[in-house]
C-alpha cells in the first residue's frame, strides 16, 4: 500500500492500533461467503500488525448447539484464520458470546433512554402496518413514522393501562448520513429513508442492530468489513455509534466500513448456504488445501496482480489493500476454484503431499491412520506419479488405493473389467505374467519386457497392450504410470492380480 492509501484507511491510527472482528454465529456451517469475509478481515489485520476478534452471536439461544460452537472454532483453526481475541484465546474485553453479554446491552439501552437517544414505543402492529399502507398510497416513504417519538406522559400511562409492551427505538437523527466505504466510497442516505428503528423487542430481547454496534464500541473495533448485503443497517449503526459516544460508551471513535461484494453462483444469483459448493465441509471432505480454497476466495473480489492468480496468505497479507477490492459482485466458479488448488497442491514438498494423502487414504480402508514405515515409504515413492495429476486430496483413493488395500478386498471395478478384460485381454495378461514371472523388478526391466512380450511379441499397439495390464493392478482404466506402479506394487501382488484379472476375462 502507498502512505497514501495508509492514511485514507487508517486517518490518524498507528497501524497496530487497527482492530477488526469476524462475528460468526454458532447455528449452521461456514459458507464461502463467510470466509471470505473471515479472510479479508484476518488479512487486514495482519497487513497491519493489528488484531482480530473472533466475537460469536449467539443471542439466538435456541439455535445454539455446542456442535456449531465447536465447528466454528475448528474450521477457522483448519483454515489457518487464527484470531488474537474471543473464544479459547481471551482477551481484555470479553467475554466474547454475545449470549453472555446481556446485562452489557440492557445497561447500555438504560443510559440511552436517560439520555434521550431511544424511547419507548408502543404501536402494535396491527397499527405499524396500517400507517404504512396508507404511507404508500400516498407515494410517502413507509418506514416508522415517529408516532411515539414525543407521548406525554398521560398517553404513555393510557399505553401501560392497556397492557401494551413496548419496544426500545433509536431517536434517528434529522439529517443525511454520509460516510466513506473503503470499497464503494462515498455514500449517502437520506433522512427520509431512515425511520427509528427497534433495538429491543417487546420481550425485552436485544437485536442485532443494538447489540453489534455496542460490542463494537465497547470492543474498540476500528474496522468493520463485511457482506455488501448489511449495507442497508450501516446508517442506522452509525447512528448509534454517535448516541453511544454521547453517553460515553466506547471510544467515540466510528468505525469505518468496507462492505464486501455479494459472492454469486449460477445464474449470477447470489450464492444460498443451500446451494451445492457454498458449505466450508464440502472443501474439507473433498480434499481442498486450506490454502488452495482462500487463495481461490480472496480471488472473489480481490487480486494480488492483473496477471497472476496464485499466491501464498503470505504473499496476500503483505499486498493486501482494502481499496483495490472491487464492488461488483463475484461469480464463483467451482472449477477455476478446483485448479488453483491443484496449483497449490503443486507446490507442496513431496513429503508433505504424501503426509496430507493419508487421512483420505486411511477414510477408505487403504491405510491405518498411523502407516507402517514401509507403507509410508511406498506412498512417499508414488508421490511424484500423481501429484502432477491431483486436483483434490480425496482422489488419492483412486488413484493409490490399489497400492495398499489387502488382496482379499482387492477388486476390478465392474466397468473396467466389462470394457478392457474382454476379447483377446486373457491373452495379452497371460503372456504379462510370464513375461514379468523372472525379470528384475525395476521400473526399467518391467517396461522392456512387457514391450518385448506385448507389443513386438504380440504385436498390439501399446493401449491394447497395457490397458488389460493396468486393470489388473490397479483395478481402474486410468491409473498413475503403470511401470512404476508396478514396481510399486511388487511382484507377488502384481502376479497373484494378474492371474485374478486372467480367470476374469477366460
């Protein structure tokens, strides 16, 4: 970032001094949407030397479960999207579930009534809906029309007498309100477009337009970046920013907002969490490196060069600049997502590749959770067979499995053998079986003499000639080198399977 771009961003705040918070709630899973914002604010945050807050709303109590709470945690953790503050890792302004911060909010919404920032209102609904009908006949705005703004106190007692419960509203003020958003700039919303709106119901219950805004300004949040599609709550949050410095709550300091485009999907609707591709555990049972999926999420508005697509959350922090994200909304493409985390599996070292391919491997039986040294050998030996190949790590199954599965659960899968082990295939694998029964076993000797049997003994083309081969071994048309994984195999398994594969295509 240039010290100019420095200063339109932080105004007079030293760079550490920059706190952001990601509020997850504890109610489904994380979609990509969600992490994207996760990934902008934690990139933000560390760009800056500052700090982020992991805050979970969780006033919803009867949507809580302890399983969510736990997810959440877990797949920030699995993402590498480590917070400073908040659940599991303290802090100086906690506690940081919302539903533990109720006596919090009910003080500050007592200093706001004595002071004048929000009244009681007690309109039914009934009432709220026929005043704005008959607002929109006659082409007026419908919002809240401050019916309650200035009861007496007669009118109040004759409300109380009739058992009405009243709700808690914000006094608005009379006059636009303008701010500056770090990805849309200067914005502008009118007075008459912003009606008193209701921080606690009648049951008393605090609502998301209250309780954020206050956590904000208790939590010193200096920035505040999310979905574009809270942009509509911004100046009415504003609003009580400016009535909570006046009661001395928080800092007096606003946030500034940077509100981030609407990830769409097909149809360039905007991305549902019910939408296929949109939940953070299908990445994870798919086999996506974290660093893959946030490399291709920080894609979706934002980029690190006009020509280049694939960086590390390194590289990222340190270009990462609020102002260049773009307003327009980003399309998610699955599989321009699935290639750059192939690239990313590209650049592991062979070591590690293999050490991430166990877990999906030992899902499917292949391998115990812990290999033997000996299985991991022959898995770190396959390594540079497949990692060119490999778009996701659950493929490792399919494309090694057949390494390690035990020989008396070993099968050819049903297509395979109905397509390629039929004509002349028995033939072509007894001549392989004897051409392989006394060779050295090296990558070199099998290819030499299963090309002198097969293609110039039998005179087959080569995909004829090593197609029976591959099914045989492997159990799969598409397999990594068969040579090498032949080699790999060993021989007694190599000959008992081609025998197998022989007696199903006689």
């Amino acid at each position: 970032m240039t010290d100019q771009s420095v200063k339109d961003v932080l105004g007079d705040l030293e760079p550490q001094q920059v706190r952001v918070r990601f509020p997850p709630s504890p109610t489904g899973l994380l979609t990509v949407g969600n992490i994207r914002s996760a990934l902008f604010n934690w990139a933000f945050a560390r760009h800056f030397g500052g700090t982020l807050v992991l805050r979970i709303e969780d006033t919803d109590t009867s949507r809580n479960t302890e399983e969510g709470y736990r997810y959440t945690y877990e797949a920030l953790r699995w993402l590498g999207l480590t917070w400073d503050e908040g659940p599991e890792a303290g802090g100086d302004f906690g506690p940081y579930l919302q539903s533990e911060r109720m006596d919090v909010y009910a003080d500050v919404v007592a200093k706001l009534m004595a002071a004048g920032r929000a009244y009681h209102c007690y309109c039914s609904q009934e009432e709220l809906d026929q005043r704005r009908e008959a607002a929109r006949t006659a082409g007026q705005h419908s919002g809240y029309d401050g019916h309650c703004r200035e009861l007496t106190a007669d009118q109040v007692q004759a409300y109380v007498d009739e058992g009405r419960r009243p709700v808690v509203r914000l006094r608005m003020p009379d006059r636009p309100i303008v701010f500056d958003d770090l990805v849309r700039g200067e914005i502008t919303f009118l007075p008459e477009n912003l009606g008193d709106y209701v921080l606690v119901r009648a049951n008393g219950y605090p609502l998301y337009p209250l309780v954020n805004p206050v956590d904000d300004a208790l939590m010193e949040i200096t920035h505040v970046l999310r979905g574009e599609d809270l942009l509509s709550s911004t100046p009415r949050q504003i609003a009580l920013y400016e009535a909570l410095a006046d009661i001395g709550i928080g800092t007096g300091r606003t946030p500034r907002f940077g509100h981030l485009p609407f990830v769409t999907g097909e149809g360039n609707k905007r991305l549902s969490k019910r939408d296929k591709g949109s939940g953070l555990t299908e990445y994870v049972e798919r086999g996506f490196l974290p660093e893959g999926l946030l490399n291709y999420l920080a894609l979706l508005g934002w980029s690190i060069a006009e020509d280049r697509d694939v960086f590390t959350m390194a590289e990222m922090v340190d270009a990462f600049d609020i102002r260049k994200v773009n307003s327009n909304a980003a399309r998610f493409d699955p599989k321009k997502c699935e290639a750059i985390n192939a690239a990313h599996m590209r650049l592991l070292p062979q070591d590690e590749f293999a050490e991430r391919m166990v877990p999906f491997l030992a899902a499917s039986g292949a391998l115990p959770a812990v290999p033997s040294a000996e299985q991991f050998a022959v898995l770190r030996a396959a390594v540079p067979l497949v990692q060119e190949r490999m778009n996701t790590l659950s493929e490792a199954d399919e494309m090694l499995g057949f390494l390690f599965v035990d020989e008396d659960a070993f099968a050819v899968d049903p297509d395979a053998a109905v397509k390629v082990l039929t004509g002349d295939a028995g033939a072509v694998l007894d001549a392989a079986a004897k051409a392989l029964a006394d060779v050295d076993w090296t990558t070199e000797a099998i290819e030499a003499a299963l090309r002198a049997s097969l293609i110039d003994g039998l005179g087959l083309k080569p995909k004829n000639a090593f197609g029976p081969v591959r099914v045989a071994i492997s159990g799969r048309r598409i397999s990594p080198p068969l040579f090498e994984s032949l080699e790999l195999l060993g021989r007694e398994k190599a000959l008992h399977r081609l025998d197998r594969a022989r007696s199903t295509a006689s």
